[in-house]
C-alpha cells in the first residue's frame, strides 16, 4: 500500500513538471498621447485683421458722429453711402452700409511751409488727365533735324572753250558732317527730388511718427474697461497738437462725455481723439502737419482741466503711451 502511494505522488509530480506555465494576460503599457501643439498666432497680423461688418443697426442714443468714432471712418463718408443729408439725423433700427468704407485709404498731403513760415495746405481738385506725348528711348542717342545753309562756293558759268573743256577738274573734299551742338535747357529750379506723383499714396501704418500731443503729467492711464485713451493734465489755453499728420475729419462736440472734441484721420487704419478742448482751432476738412496746433486745453464735459487723447486702429482703442513711447 505504501508503495502504490509513493507511486501515485511520484506520477502526480512528473505531470505537474510537464504542463506548460501559467500565461498572465497584461494590458500593454502605452505611453500618454501627445497632445497636438498649439499654433502660435501672429499678433500683428490678428491686430490688423478688419473686425468691422459690413453693415450697422442704429441703436437707442446712437449718433452717426459716434458711429462714424466706433469704426474709425469719417461720418461724412457713412452719410454719403447711405444717402443721409445733414443734419445727419438717424433712426432706431436704421441699418447703415459700411462695406464700401473698409478698404477706402486716405490719402495724407503734409501742408507745404515756405521760407517765411506761411503754411499752405493744398487744395483739393478734380484730376485732369491729358494726352502725354510717348517718351523718347533714353538709351538711344538724341536725334536733330538740322538743315545747313550752304554760301560758298558759288557756281560761276564760264565761257566754252576748249581750255576749259580739257582742264582737269578737281575731286571736291569729302565734307565732314555737320556736327550740331545741342544744349539741354532745364528749369532754373528744377531738381530730380522735386518731381512728385500727382498720385498721393497713403501713408502706411508703419511709417507713422507719434508725437505727444501736449506736455503735462498723464493723470490717468488707458484701461480698456474704463478709460480709452489716457489723460494729460495742464492749464486753461495750453496747445494741443496733431500727434502725426493727417486730415480733420471732426471738429464739434457732438458726442456726449468728449465736450468739444477733435478727430483726425492718419490713413486707413488710424486716427487719434482730442478731447474736452477749451477751444478748437483747426476746421473739419483740414489738412494738418505732426505738432501744428489743433486746439486749446480746457475741461469742456469734465470736472478737471485735462486734455483726453486717443488712438484707434480700425476703430478699436489701443493704449497711446505705447506709440508715443517708441518716438
């Protein structure tokens, strides 16, 4: 008996040595999934993109003179495409055309000064286009039509006989061209620098020159919640100034909280705000000059004498201390 037992343990172990080990079944370990990066956005070109729509609804205590502010357009041109006469009234729910107004430039003409310090600003005019005579090819020489008057010699008739007939008549020299000596007149002022394009271009956003406006302490900074522009602090009568070039396309105090305000247009994409003006000097339509004075610091619609300065892009405020810092 006690054999058959050690048998059967021996059988039981010579069978659990032969079967195949135990498999244990693990999920693969993966790494975590990369997340696709973010592309970095141009800010630049995010800041230029044109937000404006093509079109506005008037809303209850809207004027056309703040829309005109909003989208940084003229509110002349708005009047004028969407057949509004002055006194430029609007109404509630009034849907107003903006879309042949994004991509209109405004041409900048800097105001000519002459030696006695007279400021001329250019008058506008309707463009006359006249018929040009084709240029001559300046890599081929001038040509000249030049007819010589020939006195000498003078044919003489001389009597037949035979002399003359057998005289050996001599061979005349060869004539040498006629060189004509031309001499270019030019004007007595004339320079190459001086000859412009009737065609004013814009200015573009880049080559724009920001000066300050007016000299004082800024008494309050931008903040786009609260404050679109900052605050310079002065005296009753201090000039205020064009901080760059550019067309007055507002002068009055139509927009409530401005008192008597000042607009100007730089180009397409730019214009700046002048506000709470004591007295306003430069007339709408005006083409002024960087540093010309536009007005007179005051506290018109505010409880402190103060100038309010703005610079919009495309309508939107930006913080002028960041333009007027990098000049």
């Amino acid at each position: 008996m006690r054999l058959i037992i050690i048998f059967v343990t021996l059988l039981l172990v010579a069978c659990e040595s032969n079967s195949p080990a135990p498999v244990i079944e693990r999920a693969p370990q993966t790494s975590k999934p990369k997340l696709p990066e973010a592309k970095s956005t141009d800010s630049k070109a995010a800041g230029n993109k044109d937000w404006r729509p093509d079109s506005h609804f008037v809303k209850k205590g809207e004027t056309l003179f703040g829309i005109g502010l909003e989208y940084g357009v003229d509110y002349k041109e708005i009047a004028a495409a969407n057949n509004i006469a002055p006194p430029y009234a609007i109404q509630i729910g009034q849907k107003l055309n903006l879309t042949s107004l994004k991509n209109r430039t405004t041409a900048v003409v800097e105001p000519a000064k002459t030696e006695d310090g007279v400021v001329v600003t250019p008058m506008k005019t309707e463009s006359v286009v006249t018929e040009a005579k084709p240029a001559q090819d300046a890599s081929k020489p001038a040509q000249y039509a030049v007819t010589p008057v020939l006195n000498e010699p003078k044919a003489v008739r001389e009597p037949y006989s035979l002399e003359a007939l057998n005289r050996v008549t001599p061979k005349p020299a060869e004539a040498k061209p006629l060189e004509a000596k031309v001499t270019e007149i030019k004007p007595a002022d004339a320079k190459p620098s001086d000859t412009k394009s009737d065609d004013t271009k814009p200015t573009d956003d880049e080559s724009i020159t920001w000066t300050w406006p007016t000299q004082g302490k800024v008494v309050a900074d931008f903040n786009e919640a609260s404050n679109k522009g900052i605050d310079i602090s002065g005296v009753t009568g201090q000039a205020i100034n064009a901080a760059s070039a550019g067309k007055v396309i507002y002068s009055g105090s139509d927009l409530r909280g401005y008192g008597k305000l000042v607009i100007i247009k730089h180009n397409k994409t730019y214009l700046s705000v002048y506000a709470h003006n004591s007295k306003i000097v430069a007339k709408e339509g005006q083409v002024v000059s960087a540093g010309q004075k536009i007005a007179e610091m005051g506290n018109t619609d505010s409880n402190t004498v103060k100038l309010h300065f703005e610079i919009r892009h495309l309508g939107k405020s930006v913080d002028p201390a960041k333009y007027l810092n990098q000049n």
